[in-house]
C-alpha cells in the first residue's frame, strides 16, 4: 500500500480538507498512475453534501481523472509506464451481466457499478477519488487520453464529456436534429460543442442572457433566457431533442412543450428532490422524456478520440486543491466558466 495526498469531506457541512488515504498494492490486472488533474462534476457536490443519501464519509470526491502511468501489473497489456490515460465515473462493474457485456457498464444489472469515490469494491475496499495524488483501478476501467488532448482538458471529458456523448448518439444527434442545450454549466457546455462537432442545430436554453457571448462562441447557433417568459412561446414545438443539465429541479412542463411531435428530452442533471413531470404536455404531443447516465467503456474511448479528431475541448479554469471550497461555492452561484479542474501536482 502506499499513503497519498488528498482532499476529503468529513460531513455534509464542513469544508473539504486536506488528509492521507491509501491505495493498495498494484496486482496482476492493475493500472497505478499519477493523477495530474482532476475536474470537479457537481455531482461531487451533491455527493458530498448528502443530497443523494448519506455518503460513506469520509469521501474524496472526483470522477473526471488524467494522469500519467507509474506502473503495471504483470498481465496488463494494454498499458505502459509514461502512458496518459484517466478515469470517469466507476471503476468496477459484475463484468458478466447482459449490461457489461455490451459495453454499458454504468447500467450494470449484477452488482452495479462500483463508483469511483463513495463506493465498496468486491473486496472491501473503499473507494476513493480523483482530488488526490494517486490513483491503483483495474485496466479494464482505464481510458486512453490521445496524446493531441492536454491532459488538463481531458479530465472533464471522462465524465461531464460522455455525459452528454452518449445521449447526442443515442438520440442521433446530427446535421438534420435540432438540439436545446438546457443549463450552461460544466454539462452544458460539453453539449453545446459536442452536438455541434456532430453537426447538429444547437440552441442553449440558459437562466439569463450573461453567458450569451460565450454560448455562441462554444459553437451554439441560438441563445435563450429561460427567465424571459416570451422564449417558451417563441420555441414551442421547435426541438427534436432537449438535455437537460441543470442542477436544480425545473418545471420539466414548460420545457417538454418546446419540443416538436415525437421529440423527447434527456434529464441529466440529477437534482436532490423528485421531478414533477405533467401529463398533458408530454402525451398531448407524443412526446419522450428519458434519462440518460454517463457512458459505458467502449463509448468512453470513443469520445475521447472523437475529441481528438474533432478538436473538442472543454473550456476550464485551472485551481489549486486549496481553493476547492471557493470553487464549489460558485459552481453553486452558477460562476463556473465552465469547469474548475485542479492541478494535482502538489498532492503528489
Ligand atoms: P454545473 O456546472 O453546476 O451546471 C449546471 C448549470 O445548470 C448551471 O451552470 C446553470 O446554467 C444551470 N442551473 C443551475 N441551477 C439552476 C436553477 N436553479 N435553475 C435553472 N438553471 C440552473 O453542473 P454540472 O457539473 O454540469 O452537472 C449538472 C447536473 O448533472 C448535476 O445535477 C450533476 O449531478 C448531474 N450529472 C449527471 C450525470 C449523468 O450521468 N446523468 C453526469 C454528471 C453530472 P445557466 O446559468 O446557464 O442557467
Ligand atoms: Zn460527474
Ligand atoms: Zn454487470
């Protein structure tokens, strides 16, 4: 085992802090590498502040993870020392379920996935997060980040990158769709380039016109405050497909009536209170609303390299692991432009 660095909360309330965790030995199967930066999701935050249930405390948030290979075990093939790769979301699955067979482990029917941080591996280890200097996962779980993607803008894309990935493929995002982009944050931005990289018509859908700007710089082609009452009447019936990213529960009403005959909307934000969802405007024009959670291994990759090829990266602002707390504050303030990624190097 060796000690490392990292920043942990201890309960809902108090700051994050700076401790030592432990990370077991490399084994046959295990890729060890040195974290170099590491995003912070929301979902850190609602993790840690108890939103979605107790969490196992003390928990060392981050699930966006880059880094550099310091070691291998002995039957890893696929991975050399000095190699750049990261970490998303999980970093066990059953491996045997119809789920983890296809490649969508996140929606593993056997054990579940096993959660990067907060979470038990098979063998009763605790798991612990990408806000520290080192991280041991099993190869199977391990991304490879192109060489042409700097690492530091490759952190978001293990998971607020896939999140959005994967519905824009799954809905067939592409030149003929129209997409909404709801929430310019961390997510929405992502969506914003990705849809447009795959060359749909994207529209952000944003508390207020503050970010118009750069809405329209990342690539959007429209921009609209959902404040002014005016743009739901405006764009009634005009999308094929809706994400929404937000944080916070919307009145999911409002938005499914801006959707065309047969459109559905994605809810990918994953808010502490249940969402209300009305009859009339989904059935009264056939109308989808689906959910959608991360992505699996193989469209993990995927993504990656279509970043590369396509020249996506996020848009970050690089902080020192002691300025956690503060960035958390204005990820909750909506002040995210549009992802906090922290330089890990002095956990190491
Ligand atoms: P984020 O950076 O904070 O972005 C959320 C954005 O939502 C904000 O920037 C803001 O955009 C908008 N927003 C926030 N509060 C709002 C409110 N009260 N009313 C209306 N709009 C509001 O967060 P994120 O990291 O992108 O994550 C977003 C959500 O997705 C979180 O709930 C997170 O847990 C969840 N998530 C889900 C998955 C998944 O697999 N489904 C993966 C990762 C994260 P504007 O200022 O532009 O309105
Ligand atoms: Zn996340
Ligand atoms: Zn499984």
């Amino acid at each position: 085992m060796t000690t490392v660095t990292a920043y942990a909360a201890t309960s809902a309330t108090a700051p994050l802090t700076k401790t030592t965790i432990t990370r077991r030995d490399v084994g046959p199967h295990d890729v060890a590498f040195d974290i170099h930066f590491a995003g912070i999701c929301h979902s850190d935050i609602h993790t840690v502040k108890g939103e979605w249930g107790e969490p196992l405390y003390p928990v060392v948030p981050g699930h966006e993870i880059a880094g550099v290979v310091t070691a291998v075990g002995s039957e890893v093939t696929n991975y050399k020392v000095g190699d750049h790769v990261g970490v998303g979301c999980f970093v066990d699955s059953c491996r045997e379920c119809d789920n983890c067979e296809a490649g969508l482990e996140q929606y593993c029917t056997g054990t579940g996935m096993v959660g990067t941080y907060n979470a038990v591996l098979k063998d009763g280890e605790k798991t612990y997060g990408g806000y520290s200097g080192a991280i041991v996962v099993d190869e199977n779980y391990v991304l490879r980040i192109p060489e042409s993607i700097a690492l530091d803008a490759a952190a978001p894309l293990l998971c607020a990158g896939i999140t959005l990935y994967s519905p824009l493929r799954h809905w067939n995002a592409g030149p003929a769709k129209r997409v909404a982009v709801i929430g310019l944050g961390g997510l929405g931005h992502m969506g914003v380039k990705l849809a447009k990289a795959m060359g749909a018509k994207v529209t952000v859908l944003s508390q207020s016109l503050k970010k118009m700007e750069d809405g329209l710089r990342l690539g959007a082609d429209e921009y609209y405050a959902t404040s002014d009452p005016d743009t739901f009447t405006k764009l009634a019936g005009s999308f094929d497909l809706i994400l929404n990213t937000v944080s916070a529960n919307l009145e999911l009403g409002a938005y499914l009536g801006l959707l065309a005959t047969d459109g559905t909307l994605v809810e990918l934000g994953a808010p502490e209170h249940p969402l209300e969802v009305p009859f009339f405007p989904l059935g009264g024009m056939r109308r989808s609303l689906a959910g959608s959670m991360i992505g699996g291994i193989p469209e993990t990759q995927e993504m990656l390299d279509f970043c590369a090829e396509h020249d996506v990266r996020p848009e970050i602002e690089v902080i020192q692991p002691d300025y956690v707390n503060e960035a958390y504050e204005r990820v909750l303030a909506s002040d995210v432009r549009y992802r906090f990624v922290i330089d890990t190097a002095s956990l190491r």
